[in-house]
C-alpha cells in the first residue's frame, strides 16, 4: 500500500544554456590573463588556471592562483592569492605577504584546506617567522564570507606544539587535522595528535580526539603513528576517519594497520577495519597490510582501498572494502581476481583508478582490465554491475563506441559524471571526447563534445576544443548535490583565439530523470522517500530489490514544483533493502 503526503519543498531549475543532451548552464569564474580582484597594483592579472579550485555543496567555489603584473615583475613573494566565488562574484580573501586576520607576520604560502555548504572555507599555510628553525611557521586560517578569523596557533590548543597538517573539513564547518607534538613515554617521543574544531569559533573550541600512546579501544594496543598511510577525511555527522598503526606498550613494535572512526576524544570510538582481522572476500583470509585511501558518508560508513597479500600467490593485492561501524567489512572488488559483471570476454579488473561513496553507501570505481580496457562500476546492496565499459556502444549514439573511460565523479546521492573518448564503431577513426551523466537510476546522457558551442559569460560563445572535469579530494563535493560541478576548458571565444579557463556547470537535473530517490526504513517494514517534482510533469515510482528487475511502485504522480514525500509501507517484508527511481512519463 502506498501513502502519498504533499509538503511544501524549495525546488531548483537551472536556465539551460548551449549543451548536448542535457540542459545545463555554465559560468566562467576565471581564465588566463582575466583582471585578478584585490590586487591594487595596475595590471595585475590571473598569471594561469588556479592550481587548486574546491567546490562546495552551496555553490561556493574557492581557489588558489598566482598573479602577473604586465609590465612587471610584481613582487614574487606576493604574487600568490585566495579567491572565492559565487553567483558570479569573486573577491580575494587572502594574500601572500600580507597579515590576514588583523596583524601578525606576514603569509609565506597557502593551500586551500576545504569549503563547507555557506562558503566558509579553511587555509593552511605558513607564515614568516625569524624565531622558528627555517624562518617560517605552520598556521590556519577558517574564513567566513566576510571575514578571515585566525586559526588558532597549536600552542593556545594545550595539547603541544609543532607542525599542522593532514586537513579535512566537512560541509558543516568542522574542521579535523594533525599535530605533530612530542609526549613523554620511556623519554621523549616524537608523535602526533588529530585535533578537530569548527569555523564556527575560528577553532578557539578545537579539542583533541586522539594523541599517540593512547589506548587503541579494546584492541590491547596502543595508538603508533596517526595518519601515516593517507589522508584524514570529516563526514557531513561530524564523526573523523582516519588510520593509525597499533603499537605494543614498548611504543616501538609495530603489531598492525587500522582505519577508525570517531567523534569525541575517549567515547564514541570505533575499528573499522585492521589488519590483525582476515579481509573479507580473499581465499586463504589474509589481513590487510595496510589502507592507502578511502571516501567517507554519514553513519560510520566507509569505502576504503586495501592492500592484502593473496596466500594463493604470494602477489601483494589491491582491493575496495565497504565497511561500517558495527557491521565489518565486505568485499567490494579485489583486483586480480573480480570479472567485470556481465562482459561477454570475462575481463577481470586488475587496476582500480578512482573510487566514491555515495550517502546510501553505494560505492562508484573506475578500473582498467588486463585486457587493457577501461570501465565503470557501480556496487550497490552487495551487488557489483557494470555500468559502462571500453568497446560497448555509446549509449545513445548509433555507430560509435566508447574507446576509453577516463574520469568518474560521484554526488553523495549518487548520480555520476564521467568523461570518455569515443570513435566510429568500425575502428579508430572520427575520434572524440564527451561527458556524460550517469542518474542513479539508471540511463546516461551526454552533457558535452568536443566542438560544442557553450556560453560562458554574456556574450562570449566558446567552441569546445578541450576540457576536464576538475576535482581534489579534500572533502567538498567534486559534483554536488545541485547538479553543479567545475571544468576546465580551452578554446576559441566567439570565433577568436584559443582561450583557456576555469568554468563553472549547473546541471538541470529534473531533465536527466530518472533519479534515484533515497529511503529511509521507517520501522515495520515500510519506506519514506521525498520525491523533488516540476510543475505540470507525471512521474512512475519504481523499486528494486536485490538484484532483481526494476517494478512499477505506481504511475501518474504529479508534479507541481513541490517535493512528494511517500510511504511505501510492507516492503522490508520481501527484502531488508529497498531501492527506488522515479522517471517522467
């Protein structure tokens, strides 16, 4: 039995501008040569593409770029600058030799740390200091739209001294980092600390979670070396993922690698993963050997990539585990060993490229395969499916086929970007490059090609002559929510010469149905899910269960720019997981 309810929802739709397949609009934020803002010297200018550029989950872009003085030189120790935009506004928020957050030495260097959803951003950089080994020292900074607020010096945070690094931020504001300190255990040991804080307070509330020679739970260990391996990463609940090795009560015999999550210094403390456990999935139960990277969600869920030694053949491994707190880990693909679902030539991946979560714990990777092709991969419910592989047919565009996959992104509710080359389906000729947009439920469409004409400011039309999808993984979304993303692209402005620049994309999703709608189980077996709408449109609601076929739920849903929150009661009784996808009839 369904149950339908109308609430009122706030709903966006893009204006579309010049694009293949999908409405979307696009914005420049910057290209080479362009004015740079806040520089007061006459002619200073964007010296190239910002070497770093994030962008969060509001539309906030922020980034980091160096500037040029025609005549010049401008001055090489203040040529270097922090920028945000939004909504077609950029300002300079800090500058290389200046004193942000009133006074103190001058900034040395910067890198941008993360942007949260209202534009609040977090820089890490050093500053100039005659008393510290080198003349320069360690600092953060949060800053607000307004406003630059000084972080907070390692010292005022009582727990020791030293160096900052190793940043998250998630897009709520909080902030998690390392600190390298020294404690005294059987004499002086050189370890580090994660401390967390929000922008909130300019980190004036930043505490400790963790510092080694800390016990390691209930594992009989001790806490080594913190976020030796890789990265720190902050979910959007606030709880901090991050890796250490166990040590023995000696602080010097290694015992093994271990992924946690955790909130609060003490409590709320939990393994994820470790090597003294068996890797699921691999003959033989092997432990892993270590982490090199991971995504995280909201819920303690995790996907990470493992390293683990195959007894079967001596061969050292790499594989993606999804875990979550309190439930272990499953396998996800183990290389050398998983065949890429449905391939009539049994190809197995032997090489994962990149790799996302979505927030309903889907996980996203691209691989190549000992044949050499390349593919795209969705593993959801503990299912894995190919999603696009090198060979097929271009979805879409009879007579080609997709030659190679070379970027995937994923939003956290799990729609994908990914951009491909494609050639005539009889061999390599009339090649080209195009990005596409993959729904969660299901379908693909092209967003751009080569030789596409887009608007990128008024009046100024660009023939495509390149582009790339632009990410960093620093915890802001690559593709948000909103459909909107960053892009590098180069060519010819209104039939000119051949341009450079930094563009800003907004996808009008309610055009690239069907979507995948979240649940959330309600208890007894039933289902909630809201369901965005545009005025005057009909939509099919359909589900799926394991690995089954899609089902019709029901049709002739209505929309009137609202969100439609529905109840799909009895479900659980059939399968614990349910998936939905709504498409416009």
């Amino acid at each position: 039995m369904l149950e339908r309810i109308r609430v009122c929802g706030l709903f966006w739709l893009l204006s579309a501008a010049v694009a293949a397949g999908v409405d979307a609009d696009f914005q420049k934020i910057v290209a080479f040569g362009d004015p740079a803002p806040g520089f007061v010297e006459p002619g200073v200018t964007f010296g190239a593409l910002p070497f770093q550029a994030l962008l969060g989950s509001g539309g906030h872009v922020v980034m980091n770029a160096l500037a040029r003085q025609t005549p010049g030189p401008i001055d090489p120790g203040a040529d270097q600058g922090v920028w945000r935009w939004f909504e077609g506004g950029m300002s300079l928020v800090m500058r290389e030799g200046s004193s942000p957050g009133g006074g103190g030495n001058p900034v040395n260097s910067m890198f941008l740390s993360g942007v949260d959803g209202f534009g609040r951003m977090a820089v890490a950089g050093t500053v100039v200091n005659g008393g510290v080994i080198g003349g320069l020292e360690t600092r953060n900074w949060f800053g607000t739209p307004g406003a630059v607020v000084f972080f907070n010096d390692p010292t005022a945070l009582r727990v020791g001294s030293g160096s900052v690094h190793n940043y998250a931020m998630n897009d709520g504001g909080k902030v998690a980092m390392t600190l390298d300190r020294v404690v005294r255990v059987e004499g002086n040991v050189t370890g580090k600390s994660i401390i967390a804080g929000s922008v909130d307070t300019g980190g004036a509330n930043a505490v400790e979670l963790v510092r080694r020679t800390d016990a390691a739970g209930d594992t009989g260990a001790f806490f080594g070396t913190l976020v030796n391996q890789a990265r720190i990463w902050v979910a959007d609940d606030g709880v901090v993922f991050y890796t250490s090795q166990l040590e023995t009560a000696g602080f010097s015999n290694h015992t093994s690698h271990s992924l946690w999550a955790q909130r609060d210094r003490f409590l709320d403390l939990d393994l994820l993963a470790s090597s003294a456990q068996a890797a699921p999935g691999v003959p033989g139960a092997p432990g892993w050997v270590g982490f090199v990277d991971w995504r995280v969600t909201v819920d303690r869920r995790a996907v990470f990539l493992g390293r683990v030694i195959v007894p079967a053949t001596g061969r050292l491994r790499e594989g993606l585990w999804f875990t979550k707190a309190g439930d272990g880990s499953q396998l996800v693909v183990l290389e050398g060993t998983t065949a890429a679902p449905g391939d009539p030539a049994g190809g197995v991946i032997s090489s994962i490229e990149e790799f996302d979560i979505g927030r309903n714990g889907d996980v996203m990777f691209r691989a190549s395969l000992e044949d050499g092709r390349s593919g795209l991969f969705l593993w959801a419910s503990g299912s894995l499916e190919t999603l696009l592989l090198a060979g097929d047919d271009v979805p879409l565009r009879p007579g080609r086929r997709i030659e190679r996959l070379e970027r995937a992104v994923m939003n956290p509710r799990g729609d994908l970007l990914a951009t491909m080359r494609t050639e005539a389906a009889e061999g390599p000729a009339n090649r080209t490059r195009s990005m596409w947009l993959i729904p969660s439920g299901g379908g693909a469409r092209e967003i751009l090609r080569i030789l596409d004409e887009i608007e990128i400011a008024p009046g100024e039309v660009m023939g495509l002559l390149g582009f790339d999808l632009l990410f960093f993984d620093l915890n802001p979304d690559t593709y948000n929510d909103a459909g909107q993303f960053l892009l590098t692209v180069r060519g010819r402005v209104n039939g000119g010469s051949t341009v450079d620049a930094l563009v800003f994309g907004a996808l009008d999703l309610v055009s690239a149905l069907p979507q995948r709608v979240p649940a959330v189980a309600l208890g007894s077996g039933d289902f909630m899910l809201s369901i965005k709408t545009e005025a005057g449109a009909s939509y099919e609601l359909q589900r799926r269960v394991g690995g089954g076929t899609w089902t019709v739920v029901e049709t002739g849903l209505s929309g009137d720019g609202r969100t439609i929150t529905v109840v799909d009661e009895g479900v659980a009784d059939v399968h614990p997981e349910a998936i939905y996808r709504v498409v416009e009839q």
